[in-house]
C-alpha cells in the first residue's frame, strides 16, 4: 500500500510517495522506466522505495550552490577534486539512490568521498544507509537552512562541526553563502571570505 508523503504536485511542489514490500528485482525494472527522466528519482532501502517528482527549483538552486560555494572553494585551496554530480550509487539487492551532488577529493575514483544531499520538505526515506553501506567517508546534508556535516566511523555516520576531508573548511562560512538570495553574489563573496 503505498504511502503519500507530500501532497499531489502543483507548481513544481515535491511530491513523495513511500512503497514498501518490493523485492529488489521490481525496483530495478522501475528504475529502467525512469532511467532517462529527470524529473523522477528513487530512493531504494531494504524493500522500501520512495519516489520523487519533481524536485523543484529550491532544490536545484541550492544544491548548485552548495556545489559551486565548494568548488570555489577548492579552487581557492588549490585542492584537486572530481565533481561526480548525482549519478545512482547501488548496493544491489539491497539499496540504490541518486546524491544531489557529489566529489572526489585528490584522485578520480569509483565512488566519491563526498555526497551532498540537499532535503527541502523532509525525507521520507533517509540515504545515509545507502552511504554507510558502499563507505562513502562524509555526508553533508543541507537541511532546515543549515549544512550537517556527517563523518562516518565504525558504528555508522557522525554529526561533526568539521568536515574530516577539508578540515579547515567552516561549514558555518559555507552555509551563510548558501543562504545568500542571489547565487552569483554568493559565490563571489565566499571566494573573497576565503581568500583572505
């Protein structure tokens, strides 16, 4: 029985729906309906799948920003990274979900280092075991006009004030860019707050 989270979508209004009891094999065939669609996502975990549409203009335009406040920021830092965008990342059989952006940090590999997920309304089905089951080593999570940094440890991902992949970044600094209303002048001022 599937579960409307959001109500029906008007005026690129999120719209969630929550369906539990799927096997893994009929995700993936409804993943290949959706495969070339942008404005559907799903969030696979443990027989429950979450279906999105549309993800709205706040959503882009923040997780752009956040994107483009971070690689500004790399820039500045002279730090060698990897823009993997939202590609699916998959543990098959058990989990499959698309980041809203995503990073490698001094090599290209598989998998990124970080995820950045940006959560608008509310999440109906969280990631973060998605995340903590391929090791993706940091999570940042832009929720209620702040960024979560969350760092994974043995026991599972934990809140920080730091990020353990650019320690001398402030995501204090970051989230105040992020919450600017025009995202060029947002850019622009964080790159001059870090190069000072």
């Amino acid at each position: 029985m599937p579960t409307v989270i959001d109500p029906p979508a008007t005026d690129n209004a999120v719209q969630r729906i929550l369906l539990e009891g799927i096997p893994w094999q009929r995700f993936e065939q409804l993943s290949a309906c959706f495969e070339n669609s942008r404005a559907i996502r799903l969030t696979y975990l443990d027989g429950r799948l979450e279906i999105l549409s549309p993800s709205g203009p706040a959503h882009a335009t923040l997780k752009r920003t956040i994107g483009y406040l971070l690689e500004a920021y790399f820039s500045v830092q002279a730090i060698r990274f990897y823009g993997r965008g939202g590609f699916t990342l998959k543990q098959p059989g058990r989990a499959a979900g698309e980041p809203d952006e995503s990073y490698c940090i001094g090599s290209d590999k598989p998998l990124p280092d970080l995820v950045i997920e940006v959560v608008v309304t509310h999440e109906a089905l969280s990631k973060l075991p998605l995340y903590q089951g391929l090791e993706i080593p940091e999570v940042w999570l832009w929720r209620n006009g702040d960024l979560e940094v969350h760092a994974l440890d043995p026991d599972g991902y934990r809140r920080g004030n730091r990020s353990r992949l650019l320690p001398d970044l402030d995501p204090a600094l970051l989230a105040a860019h992020a919450r600017m209303p025009d995202q060029y002048d947002a850019v622009q001022a964080f790159r001059r707050a870090i190069s000072q």
